[in-house]
C-alpha cells in the first residue's frame, strides 16, 4: 500500500500562484506514472499533469501555467500553478500508478487538496 502525503493549495485570486507537493511512501523503481488530477464539482476527475517515465503530459487547459517537477530520490513531485484562473477551482488529487505483478498497475490517491481561484 502506497501513501501519498499532499501539501499546498488554499485560496488565491485570479492571476495568482500556488504550490502543490505530493511525496510517495515508495520508491521510485516502483512507481510506473505520478502526478495530479482534478476535480471540479460536479466533473469527472481529470488529468492535470504527470510523469510517465521520462514523459511529461500536460493538460491543454494548465499548459503554459502550470508546471510539474520531481524529486526521484523521496520520491516526490511538485505543481506549480501560475496565472490561475476562477475555473481551476477544484480538488486537487495526488496519483502514483504502481507496477504490479502480472502486468496489472495499481493506482494511488491522495486525500485531495482543495485549491480555489477567485475572481
């Protein structure tokens, strides 16, 4: 069992920044994709950025914005988020995809991180 542990989020206005920091109770051979999703009210849980392997994969919306950085030693990974706007509101959730036995990946989540944008 993998635990996540998220930092950051919080209340900021439009045009601002904002920081979030998720470590691993892992190491990184094990960890297949990491990153952060999202979800609005009311929204499936989408894809805002994540590591797979040596490749990064970004969400059109947050390109540009947003950027994902890791550390492989922890492991951890950090999001920082410039230029927020209102409708990045939503809960922030930390993912790492373990290699499992058999071919089967499992994934991991954080608590989620409420990150609001206001006007």
């Amino acid at each position: 069992q993998v635990q996540l542990a998220e930092s950051g989020g919080g209340l900021v206005q439009a045009g601002g920044s904002l920081r979030l920091s998720c470590a691993a109770s892992t190491s990184i051979e094990t960890i297949k994709a990491m990153g952060w999703y999202r979800q609005a009210p009311g929204k499936q849980r989408e894809l805002v950025a994540a590591f797979t392997g040596r490749t990064t994969n970004y969400a059109e919306t947050v390109k540009g914005r947003f950027i994902i950085s890791r550390d492989n030693a922890k492991p951890t990974v950090h999001l920082q988020m410039n230029s927020l706007k209102p409708e990045d509101t939503a809960v922030y959730y930390c993912n790492v995809r373990q290699y499992g036995s058999g071919g089967v990946s499992n994934d991991y989540w954080g608590q989620g991180t409420q990150v609001t944008v206001t006007v």
